[in-house]
C-alpha cells in the first residue's frame, strides 16, 4: 500500500521559487553488477508511483538512451542522464535540478545507476561510477542484488558494499530472482543479521518480469509501443510485481531524509535571444532514430531553434528546415525501409549537397554513408538482433560503407574539433561516448574529419566526424550539458550558413 501522494486531489502546480538550496525527495537504484534487474525493477517502482500520483523525475546514471526512453513513456516526464566523468559536480547537480522543475515541481526523483554500483572510469576511483552520483547528489541507495541460487551469500555481498566505501549509504535491499518463501526468508534473515542492512523487497523470480532485448541493450520504447500489442499489459505486470514486493513506503521514507542539495552557481539551461527568425531544425525521429539525450534537444531549443521532428522510414519529403539532426538508433535493423523511401534519401542528399547544415550520430552516420550491410559473416554477432546478409543503398552523402556486426565499440571518447564545423569552432574539446557494432569501410584516402580523438575509436585511425560540405557524421555522441558548445554552435552555424 503506497501512502498518498501530495498531489492528490490536486493537479495544479505551483512554480517553486529559486533559492542557494533545493529539497527534493530522492533515492538511487543501484546493483551487484549488470543483469540484476535494475532497470526492470525501476520501471516498476516508477509506473507504481505514478499510478498512486506522484509527479516521478526518473534519471539514469551513465550515457544510456534506451532506458530512460520507458522512463519518460511511464511517467509522462522528460528522463535526465548524469554521468560523473563527462561533467563536473556542478553539471550534474545543474540537470539534476533542472529536471524536478521544467516540467513541472516534481514529487520526488529517482535515479537508476549504471551497471555495478562502483563500475566507473578507473580501478582505483569513483570517476563515472553510480557511487559518485550517489555522493554529488547526497542520496541513499538501495541495493539491488540478483539472489538466484544464494542466501547466506548475499550477507557477503551486501556487507562487502557497504563497506568498501564509507560515503556511500546503503539504505536497504531489494531481492531479485527469489525463487520461493524459504529463499527469501533464508537471504533476508541472513543480510539483516550479518550486515543490519533491512531487506525492503523480494521479487520473485518471473519471465515475465523480462523486458525485450538486443545488441546494445532493451528495445527502445518508442518501438516497443508500435510492435508489441501487450506493452502496456507487461508494464501494468511489472508495477504490479513491485507494488507486491517491495516496501514502497520504506523506500518513500528515506527518500524523503535526503538533506537539501545545493544548486549550482550557474546553469546552463537558459534562453539565448537570436537575431531574425529562429531557425529550424529537423529531427530524426521514428524507430530507426530516437537516441536523443532530452538535454540536447531542450538546450538547441533554449540556444533560439525551433525542432521539427520527421520519420526518414515513414515521410515522402522532408519538412522546410534550415539544418538537420539525425540521432542514433538502429538504421540496420530497418535498413529495407530506409533504402525504400528514395524520395527521402534523395531530398537529404540534395540538401547535404546545397549546404545545408546536417549532424549526424551514430546511426545517423551509417545512414548516411553510401551503403548499409547487415549479417556480414565472420563479423561477430555479440548480443546481435536476427539480421539478414544484405546490402542495402543509403543516402551518400557521406562517402564510405558500413558493415554491421565487425566489432563491439563500448568507451568514452575524448576529443577535440580539428576544423570549423556544425558543431563548434576549430580546438573546441570534448568528452563524449560511443557505442556501436558496426564499421565505415572504404573511407577515400582524401576524406576529411573534424574530430581528432585522444581517447576512443572514431571512424578510422583515432578520427571521426567524417565531413563533406556542411555535413557531419560521427560515431562520438555528444552531452549537451557537458559539451556546451554543442547548441550554441550548431544553431549559430545554421544561422550563418542560412543567410549565405
């Protein structure tokens, strides 16, 4: 039974005037390690209070789009990423304030880390780990462990976290994969006795509990929705699985002891006023595309551009804009569709060609290339989705071949920008990430890139932002927030390139 919320009976807000602190209820889902069903469980501790009323901001610790793409389906607010590495303190406390108030005062927040809770940057600190997060933001974490085939071994578990580092406070556990009464009570009793940690959830162990995945990671949302008729009814499933184990009025309890945090001394979510009109740019989006950080799109917003989204599977033509964002995603997966709608691909040819300003990233990038294979032998098939051997034709505006399924590419990139471009001035640096399964194959030798990297993969040779007119594509993904040339740059060169 989940206590009221505040906002019953009452669904107007109040805009919460700004001060040197902000009190907002908080609480960090973090694990064991990767595959402890951490995400499945926030899904549902996050539809369980939304149903019950409460205005949920939901964050991801770490760089990932998929997740908190149900994180926004299921709360009807707009997911934040942080990430320790890519921005400092001050950043991360930036977007996290930010986030509980531009759509509205939220309720309380809830921030699911990334893989195991001291996973980070480096062996020997807490640079990029869920741990950081935990101690920039001063919010307690519940510890969720994968209890398959162990009881008395939890305690060790849980008892080694909770020491390793001090700072970090372990305010409860939460059981996953229980496979019956006598192994919860065995792992309960056994984790309150040795460590004084209180068991605050038992989930049991449940295939349907599971969530559909793929190379880099669960199907995203937005196509979940469109092919799954039952996506609702497996959410619905999963809250009421969570409501069922877990002590959410505990959780809700501690939540609310988080101390006042304090704001940072400047934010970079501010409105820029531009000359003439504001500039339009378009936006990929559709299940070929969607991996967009909300941070990106609200900062080219606030930077003076209007967004206007378009489908590069669905739309004939492409809509009147003056510059192009083309996200990542998985273009291989619909890589038949893509190549189908000529008329698409022939309007963006001709615009990269015209000069119109287009970025591109990741998925952006291979659909841009010349063209598209998939289910390359001998090319690794690490976690890879059912893909047939088949070449398919893509825009060309970019020159190169790519082929899906070479190489595994999971890192953060550090880079520097080694030419004026869509994205900011020569020597502009950055620290971004990228991951990919794929590579761009018969690059001519002549070709020209905007980024040096000092630290990833790029495209070829440690370069990436592949670039041909005012076209440019990468494998780096770019943070906003963290990389805060980015909006500013990007909206400034369509303005420039628009009035040439």
């Amino acid at each position: 039974m989940i206590q009221n919320s505040p906002r019953d009976g009452n669904t107007e807000t109040e805009k919460v005037p700004a001060s040197a602190l902000k009190d907002m209820p908080r609480i960090l889902l973090s694990a064991g390690s990767s595959s402890s069903g951490k995400t499945t469980i926030t899904i549902g501790l996050l539809a369980a209070l939304t149903e019950a009323g409460y205005n949920v901001q939901p964050y991801k610790v770490g760089l990932d789009y998929i997740d908190p793409s149900y994180y926004s389906e299921i709360t009807g607010r707009r997911a934040r990423n942080i990430d320790g590495f890519l921005m400092e303190e001050g950043s991360v406390r930036d977007v996290f304030v930010h986030g509980c108030e531009v759509d509205g005062e939220a309720d309380i927040a809830i921030i699911e880390g990334v893989r195991g809770l001291y996973e980070g940057f480096d062996s020997f600190t807490d640079v990029g780990s869920t741990a950081q997060i935990a101690k920039i933001l001063k919010c307690s974490v519940v510890l969720i462990i994968n209890a398959r085939s162990i009881t008395r071994s939890a305690a060790a578990l849980v008892g080694g976290f909770r020491d390793f580092d001090k700072d970090v406070h372990i305010a409860g556990v939460i059981l996953n994969n229980i496979g019956g009464p006598r192994h919860a009570k065995k792992a309960r009793e056994a984790i309150e006795f040795y460590t004084g940690i209180p068991v605050i959830g038992i989930i049991p162990r449940n295939s349907s509990m599971k969530i559909s995945m793929r190379h880099l990671g669960l199907v995203p949302a937005i196509e979940e929705r469109r092919r799954a008729d039952n996506f609702d009814e497996r959410t619905n499933f999963i809250r009421d699985a969570v409501k069922e184990g877990v002590d959410i009025d505990r959780l809700l309890e501690t939540a609310h002891k988080a101390p006042p945090l304090e704001r940072p001394e400047n934010t970079v979510f501010l409105p820029r006023e531009i000359e003439g009109e504001r500039p339009v740019i378009g936006v990929a989006l559709d299940e070929a595309f969607n991996f967009y950080y909300h941070d990106n799109l609200e900062l080219l917003q606030l930077a003076g551009a209007d967004l206007r989204y378009f489908s590069p599977i669905r739309d004939r033509k492409l809509p009147e804009v003056d510059g192009l964002y083309i996200g990542g995603g998985y273009p291989e997966l619909f890589a038949a569709e893509l190549e189908n709608n000529f008329s698409m691909r022939e309007d963006i040819l001709d615009a990269s060609r015209s000069g119109l300003p287009i970025y591109a990233e990741c998925g952006g990038l291979m659909y841009l290339t010349e063209k598209l294979t998939t289910g390359v032998k001998g090319k690794g098939t690490y976690h890879m989705a059912e893909m047939p051997e088949s070449t398919h034709d893509m825009v060309g505006a970019l020159p190169g071949h790519t082929l899906m399924g070479h190489k595994r590419v999971v890192s953060y990139n550090i880079g520097s920008l080694s030419m004026d471009s869509v994205i900011g001035r020569t020597g502009n640096s950055f620290r971004g990430h990228e991951f990919h399964h794929s590579e761009v194959a018969d690059i001519p030798k002549d070709a020209k890139f905007a980024i040096k990297l000092s630290r990833g993969t790029g495209i070829i040779n440690g370069w990436d932002g592949l670039t041909v007119n005012n076209t440019l594509g990468c494998y780096a993904h770019l943070v906003a927030s963290s990389y805060r040339e980015f909006a500013g740059s990007f909206v400034d060169f369509v303005v420039r390139s628009s009035t040439l």
